[in-house]
C-alpha cells in the first residue's frame, strides 16, 4: 500500500499560545505608543533614525537580523523554499515588467540597491555580465557574493554604503546600468523624503532607457499604515509608507517616468507592496 503522508500537526500548550499572545500586543502597544507621539509632534530627525538604520544594519546580530537580511541560512526560511521564492517571483515579475515597457536590451549591468544576503541576486546575476550589489552591511555583501558564486560566474560588484550618505555609491559606481532593483528597502528607510534621494541616485545610475523595479510599502490613509518616524530597531518595517499615487508623482520629480505599478495586499513576508515600473528617457 502507498505511504501515507505525515500527518502530525503540532499542537502548542496553553502557556505558549499565551506568550505569543502577549508578545503581540506589546508588538501592537508599541507601535501604536510610537505612532501617537510621532503625531504629537515628536518625530525623529532624518539624522537619528539613519544612525539607527546604521548601527542595525551593519553587522550580524542575530536570527531577526539574518531574516530582515535575507540570508539563506536564516532560521525563518528553513524547511521551505521561501528563500528561492523571494527571488524568483521578483524575476518573473521584472520579465512581466520587460514585455510591459517593450524593454528589450541585454541586461549587461544590473544593480540591486539593499541586496542583502542574495535572495534576488541569485536569479537576476545569471542574466547579467556584471551585477553590483549594494547595501550597508558588508557582511550581507560578502554573503551574496557567495551565493551568486554558487549558481553563476558573473561578475559581482560589492559596494558598501553609509546610511547617511548614499550618494557616495554614484562616486563608486562609474557608467550607467541597464536595471536597478530595489525590494524591501524603501519601507526600511528614514523617511519618505529620504526615499527622494533614492530615486535621484537611481535616475542617476540608470543609463538612458533602462529600467528599474522599484518596491514600497503603500499606506491607504489609515492611521495606522503612515510613516512610523521613530524607534527604528523596534519598528524598522514599518518606518515609511507612500501613498500610491505620491510615490508615482515623486518618481516623475525625480526625472523617472512610471510605466506601470503592480499591488501585492499581503504576502508571506508581509502586507501592502507596491512594485514600480520605471524608465529613464532615452538619449
């Protein structure tokens, strides 16, 4: 007779079921504490939130931190294929995006802006001739360099950043791409006017024509769902939101032209992702 698949769920005990209980209310409490004096007034400048941002994101510090980083190793893609998922569905996604825009060029140059531990590298990389990853933690940088070693020879380019001065990378990276990538890095930043610079240095690093796939969190005009501005560590995904139609309106001050924007209300890592289509004119 056929095996019978394993059945066995795992019932938890009452004790446990009320501990997670309570570490989500005090997730919840807090949150809501930090939003109503951010409201009041009490909002955290730029400066302190990216020295927060900085000290964070620098170097490993535990089994959060390797998630938020998307490490493969981290304890929270384990026993599933979620890892190998976050980056195949951002390459589905971009080709969708490709044929969209009538986006035919060889992708010879491709940055990615926070690539983390090289959940999204190892599926864009082997498309590439050369793929710069940029992000703050030189250990996540090491990391995806790793990984890309593991499925493809394409070039990497490691490029550490400063929280406080993202600019620097336009000194470090000289020539134009032909895509910029960006996933779950805007909702992780300062503020909404942060995010502005962003855009400018990715209009900067896209050569005439290119492309960019850019992704936020969108608020909905709900309290709850606008830019947090303070206590970074304790509530970094959550720190900025974009209405739709502002990020839309800022991409175009920016000097990139919206093509298209996909919503993804919720998924397995979270909720309200927008994807952006960009263009940069051509020469």
């Amino acid at each position: 007779m056929p095996e019978r698949p394993d059945s066995t769920v795992t019932i938890k005990k009452p004790w446990e079921i009320a501990i997670s209980q309570g570490k989500r209310l005090a997730v919840t409490m807090e949150d809501l504490l930090q939003r109503a004096l951010a409201t009041a007034g009490l909002r955290q400048p730029d400066s302190t939130i990216a020295a927060d941002a900085q000290n964070y994101w620098r170097r490993p510090s535990g089994s959060h931190w390797a998630a938020d980083s998307h490490w493969r190793d981290a304890p929270a893609f384990q026993d599933n294929d979620l890892w190998d998922r976050i980056g195949a569905d951002h390459l589905a996604l971009f080709e969708a995006g490709t044929r969209l825009t009538s986006f035919t060029r060889p992708w010879d140059r491709v940055i990615e802006w926070g690539c983390g531990g090289g959940a999204n590298a190892v599926h864009f990389a082997p498309r590439a001739k050369e793929f710069i990853g940029v992000d703050i933690s030189r250990d996540s940088l090491e990391e995806c360099g790793t990984q890309i070693a593991k499925v493809c020879d394409t070039a990497f380019r490691p490029v550490a950043v400063e929280v406080a001065a993202p600019e620097s990378v336009l000194g470090d990276v000289d020539g134009g791409c032909d895509v910029f990538l960006s996933f779950y890095v805007f909702e992780l930043i300062p503020s909404p006017e942060y995010g502005e610079r962003l855009l400018r240095i990715a209009h900067d690093l896209l050569a005439p024509g290119g492309l960019a796939l850019i992704q936020i969190k969108y608020e909905t005009g709900d309290w709850l769902t606008k830019p947090r501005r303070r206590s970074y560590r304790r509530g970094l995904a959550s720190m900025t939101t974009y209405p739709i139609h502002g990020f839309w309106e800022l991409s175009e001050r920016c000097g990139l032209i919206p093509r298209a924007v996909r919503l993804v209300p919720r998924n397995e890592l979270d909720e309200r992702y927008a994807y952006f289509f960009l263009t940069k004119e051509s020469a």
